[in-house]
C-alpha cells in the first residue's frame, strides 16, 4: 500500500511534538513542512528519526514567486530563497523540494530570463541529490512549459494538488496530463468555490474523491499521498473542536479511506 503523509507547521494549536507524536502513532508514514525556518526545519527532522517518520518533502516559500520570470532583481531573490530551501532539504536528508511557479491570475508567463533561473534551480538540485516537484496553480502554461523542457530524465517532477484543482481550474484536471511525472501530492477538499482554497480534510467538502481514486488508479502513482490541510491553529476555527485525538484519528481515516479506495 502507499504510504500517507500529512502537514506539519510551527503553531499547530496541540504543539508540534505532541501533534506529531501522535501523528506517527496514529499510523502516518510522511511528513511535509512549508517554509524555510531552520530551527523548525532541524526540530520536525529529529522528531522524524526519533518516531521513524520520513521527512518527505520541503515546501520552499512562494512569496514573490512571479518575479521569478520577470527582468528585474527581484528575480533573483526567488532563486536565492529557493537555493536555501534545496541546503535545507540536502542538511536533513529531504529528498524532494516542492515549489509553485506562479501566484494569482494576472501572473506572468514563463520568459526566457525565467527559464535562465530554473536552469540554475535545477542545476542546484541535481548538484545536491534533490528532486525539485513544480506544484499546479492556476497557470497550466508554465507548468506544461516546465515539465516539458525537463524531462523524465531530470531532477524535476510534479506536485498534484488536489484542492488547487478544484478552486483555482474550473474543473481542469492535472493528473492525466502528466500521470508519469507525478512524485508528490498534496490531498485536501474544498466546496469549489473559485479562489476559495479552504483545506479541509477529504471528503469533508465538495470534490469527488472517488473521482481523485479513480484518477491515482489510472495514473498508477507509487508514491506518497499526503495531506496538506489546515491544522487548528490560532486564529483559525476549522476543527477547532477537536482534541488532538480526535483531529489526527480523524485525518488518518480521511485519508486512509482515499488510499483504499485508490487500490
């Protein structure tokens, strides 16, 4: 069976150590941080050896990231902070990097002094033993533009999100369109509202996750199926009734039942 995954973050209302000792208790085999913070980097990574939980994936931060293709220096302080994100996955034994390639609807295409840049990503990635997972949003032209210069043969894969898909697509699906490229994925619902992307746990919205079985079926994915949903945390009411018991037994049977199903 594949193995499941969910998301750890710094201010998870439980605490992350219990929240994640919980989370490899309960049966979880991954986990995915986001964001470049050393200290909470180095801290999920030793609780990972010490559970015997794999840190699968480091999501690299995504702001400012159309700058990425634009003429300007700012460009290159995307590059930068990605590099960082790759040293940080290469210190800890991450094996895969994810990072979006756009933000919003007015972001620009892929330019020539963009394709410079992730020339340079990809370079890094290899140097280092990484895979680089690029991550659908809401532009399908820069990512066909990606996976098609680099192949099967490169560093460079794809992230299936699926909740992106929903709210951000109007019902395009990512999957079949490069089932043989997909190393990651991020699971979560929504009520497919556009550019609501509420994260919530499977089969807790509106997407029809007979329908993403189906779709991991046919694609013949091995890898991971992770969940990549909103945590309690301050600030935010979505579970925030459940103890932490309760909110890991209940992400586990959400996507166990999807794991499944997906046989």
């Amino acid at each position: 069976m594949r193995n499941i995954g969910i998301n750890v973050r710094p201010d998870v209302t439980y605490g992350t150590a219990p929240f994640m000792d919980c989370v490899a208790a309960t049966g979880f085999n991954s986990v995915f941080t986001y964001g470049n913070l050393p200290e909470f980097i180095d801290f999920v990574a030793k609780k990972c050896r010490d559970t015997g939980v794999r840190y699968e994936a480091l999501h690299a931060p995504c702001e400012r990231i159309n700058d990425l293709w634009l003429p300007d220096e700012q460009g290159d302080k995307v590059v930068d902070m990605m590099k960082a994100s790759m040293d940080l996955a290469e210190a800890h034994g991450i094996p895969i990097v994810i990072c979006h390639l756009s933000s919003k609807e007015n972001a620009p295409h892929a330019t020539d002094v963009g394709l410079l840049r992730f020339d340079r990503l990809v370079e890094y990635a290899g140097k280092k033993n990484l895979k680089l997972a690029v991550e659908n949003q809401r532009k399908l032209g820069n990512l066909c533009t990606i996976l098609e210069i680099y192949g099967k043969d490169s560093p460079v894969g794809f992230c299936w999100d699926v909740g992106h898909e929903a709210c951000f697509s109007y019902g395009r699906e990512y999957l079949p369109l490069f089932p043989d490229r997909c190393m990651f994925t991020h699971i979560h619902d929504n009520n497919k509202r556009y550019n609501v992307d509420e994260h919530l746990l499977p089969f807790d919205g509106q997407i029809d996750f007979w329908r993403v079985a189906d779709l991991l079926h046919k694609a013949n994915y091995p890898g991971t199926l992770c969940l990549e949903i909103d945590l309690p945390h301050e600030g935010s009411e979505k579970y925030a009734d459940l103890s932490l018991e309760q909110f890991v037994s209940k992400a586990y049977a959400a996507i166990n039942r999807l794991r499944i199903i997906a046989e």
